[in-house]
C-alpha cells in the first residue's frame, strides 16, 4: 500500500518499505464513484451485486453494467472489467430496458468473451471463451501475434466509430 510519493527525492513510502524510482506511472484506485456507493448498491466488494444474465440489481429494474458491475463466477472469482464484456452488458441492458417498456424481447448476457492482452513491440495476446462455464471458465489463451494486435486495433475502432453513428 503506498502511503506517499515524495517526487523531489524520487521515492515512494510504502507501509512496510521505500523504494527509490526513474518514472513512475501510478493507476488511480479503482473504486465505484461516491453517488452509487452512497445510494447503498454496493456490497461488500465495492461493486454492485448483478444477476449474472440480466444485469439486474437487487432492485427491479436497475441495472449495473461495465466495471460498476460485479458478476461472481462459478469458481469463486470475478468476471474481468474489460470493455468487450461492457459493451455487450450495455446491449443487454439496452435491449432489457426496451422490452420492459414493450419493445421486443429480453435477452440474457452472453458468457462468451475475449480480451486482448496487448504487450508492446505491436505484438497482442488473446484470451477468449465461456466464462460462465462450470466449475471454472473455459478459456484459452493465443500466443501474442501481430495479427492479434491488428485485431484489436480494429475492434477499438469498430467500437469508436459505432459510437459516432
């Protein structure tokens, strides 16, 4: 846990330590945002609690999606926040939300996923499969390739460029 970063001496304090840097990239804490936490969805992982295939929350008709939602798996563990599961927990929600005001059919949230682990030198791993699956998700793991590096380039744009439509 860093407690500290002193920037003129280049050194971080941590609880138990110190540790002197060149650069130093720091990731912000990752936390829901004070209005959800206030409003009491959150549990106790600081996360809202969703039903795996709908999204729903403990109260009707309110959704969680993207990294707000935390989807217990099988094994114990957490369905990963990575855009691809968002984007396809928005659909659902979207197309849940229509149904419930009389516009077609509810759907349930796809298991299936993949994620691209991108890794510099413009080489990408890829992880995909079921992640729902019993007992454990399913997944397997491609080598990083150039090809996977292209493929996510061009799914960040399909992305980019269906959100200017």
């Amino acid at each position: 846990m860093v407690l500290k970063v002193n920037t003129q001496r280049k050194q971080v304090l941590f609880e138990v330590d110190e540790a002197k840097y060149d650069l130093l990239a720091v990731v912000p804490p990752h936390v829901a945002p004070d209005p959800v936490r206030a409003c009491g969805l959150t549990d106790s992982t600081g996360w809202v609690p969703v039903q795996p295939n709908t999204l729903e929350t403990r109260y009707k008709s309110v959704y969680a999606l993207g990294d707000l939602a935390s989807i217990k798996l099988h094994n114990g563990l957490f369905l990963p926040m990575a855009g691809v599961f968002a984007v396809a927990e928005g659909i659902t929600v979207a197309r849940n939300i229509a149904s419930e005001l009389g516009e077609g059919s509810k759907v349930e949230f796809d298991e299936e996923g993949f994620c691209y682990i991108e890794l510099g030198g413009g080489v990408a791993a890829k992880g995909q499969g079921n992640f729902y699956a019993k007992p454990a998700p399913k997944i397997t793991l491609q080598p990083p390739t150039r090809e996977n590096w292209l493929a996510k380039r061009e799914f960040a744009s399909m992305i980019l460029n269906s959100l200017s439509d």
